[in-house]
C-alpha cells in the first residue's frame, strides 16, 4: 500500500463530520492502474464505482486488523470515518462516494463493511451526485438513500491481512499468484517459517486457516475477473481449479448463488 498518509482527515467545508450537510457527494472518473494513496476522512465514506472495479486495501494497525475488498459496481465499500486505506483503479473507474455526517452514519459498522447495491440505492447514488449542493432541501432523498443503506444486505468479503511479517509475505505472494496451488509446507519457505508456526498464526491472527484464507483470496480475484466480463470456465481454470464445477461450488457456497445470479442483484 502507498504511504503518503494524510496526517489529518480532510475538514474541508461540507465535508466535515459533524457539521454542514447530511450526505455529501462527489463524481470523479479515473484512468485504469490509476492510485489514491493511502488516505483518511472525518466523515465515514460509502466508495462506489458505477462503472469499472476498485481494489481497496487497509493495513493492520495496533487498533484495526488489515484487509482487502475487491468492490464492483453490483457492490459498494463502506469506509468509516478516519480509517486508512488505499484505492486502485482495475481499469477505468467511475467512482460515486457518498460522506454520512456522523449523526446520520451511526447505525454503519464501525469497520470496513461490503453492501449489495440495490438498482434503487444504485439510482439515488447516481442521481444525489449530480445534483446542485442544496438541491434536496426537503431531505426525501437523503432519507430515502439512508433507508436502503440500513436495509442493504452486508457481504462476507473481506480478505484480512495480517500482521506478522512472514505470515503477510506469505499472503501477499498468494495474492499475486492466485493460481498457486502449492501445499503450506512448501510454501512455508517462502515465509521463513515452519508449517506449524504459520497454521498457527493464521488461526491466531485472521481467524481463518490456511486452506479457508486462499479460498477467500481466490473469491475476491474471481470477483474482479467476472466482473471485467472473463468467462467462467476461464477464471476457473485460472484460479486453479480442476474444473468449472469446482469452482461454481466454492462460489456458491460463499455467496448463495452461482457467479451468473450473483451478478443479477446489482
């Protein structure tokens, strides 16, 4: 991750988060490979993209454990206030955030959190961000946008990262190369560590054993590839599955529907 942090969070006027309006909006577009290095905001953030796919990425912390979300535009991220993270562009991105002034952001997790986008949420999202700052005076669409966040199914698609020096090389190799399908002892040299420390550590720091923390690793890249239109069977096979079906399996067991409906919902 980049590390130019924002030693402060922005406190520009409308932005900040106790103050000025209830949901502040901002359209920018970006070129693919295109970076927003690591940054914070007073306000908790809603990033999404209504076209294109963003890589986000926060780093562990003596408060916040690290992760990964790949977010496409049949999802958003929910960022909250003053959290660090990181954006990278897969391809050409257009990004629609939304900032939640804290008093109408409580009821949003207080840690990174992926929501399905709804076509409604996904039109009001478009539509508050292209209106005049002052132009929902009378506040229906804030509130209307504020109801389909609260009832907004949330998505386990998190990948955390971990602290440990080794257990992080190890991690990040594997995501580099999400076709690997190397067995832990082998991969334990890369780390530098035995096979029982790093089990251990991926119990003891992610929650999550080895084989679960790939398989969700494996579903984030799966996630970006669908989405950029790659055929099933391809990201099957690429991801290092023996067959379509396998993978099919994995993705429904961790989703609830097949890759095809799943991107239906958004």
């Amino acid at each position: 991750m980049p590390k130019n942090i924002e030693a402060r969070p922005s406190l520009e006027s409308g932005r900040n988060a106790r103050s000025g309006r209830p949901i502040t909006a901002l359209q920018t577009d970006y070129a693919a490979g295109e970076i927003l290095q690591a940054h914070r905001h007073a306000r908790g953030q809603l990033i999404y993209a209504s076209h294109g796919i963003m890589t986000v990425t926060t780093e562990s912390s003596a408060k916040h454990l690290g992760g990964a979300w790949v977010v496409p535009p049949s999802q958003a991220l929910w960022m909250p206030p003053r959290r660090i993270h990181a954006i990278r562009m897969d391809g050409k991105v257009a990004m629609r955030t939304l900032y939640l002034r804290d008093d109408i952001g409580r009821f949003m997790s207080d840690a990174p959190q992926v929501l399905a986008i709804s076509p409604l949420l996904r039109e009001l999202i478009l539509r508050i961000t292209t209106l005049a700052p002052r132009a929902d005076r009378g506040g229906h669409m804030t509130a209307l946008i504020l109801e389909e966040l609260s009832t907004a199914p949330r998505l386990e698609l998190r990948l955390p990262m971990p602290r440990d020096a080794r257990l992080l090389r190890l991690c990040r190799t594997l995501l580099e190369r999400p076709d690997n399908a190397q067995k832990l002892p082998k991969l334990a040299r890369i780390a530098g560590a035995s096979t029982r420390n790093l089990s251990r550590l991926f119990q003891a720091e992610l929650g999550m054993s080895f084989t679960a923390w790939r398989r969700q690793a494996r579903l984030l890249e799966a996630l970006r590839r669908l989405t950029e239109g790659a055929p099933v069977t391809t990201v099957a096979l690429d991801l290092g599955y023996a067959t379509p079906s396998a993978f099919t399996y994995m993705f429904r067991r961790a989703l609830g529907v097949v890759p095809s409906r799943f991107f239906q919902t958004g």
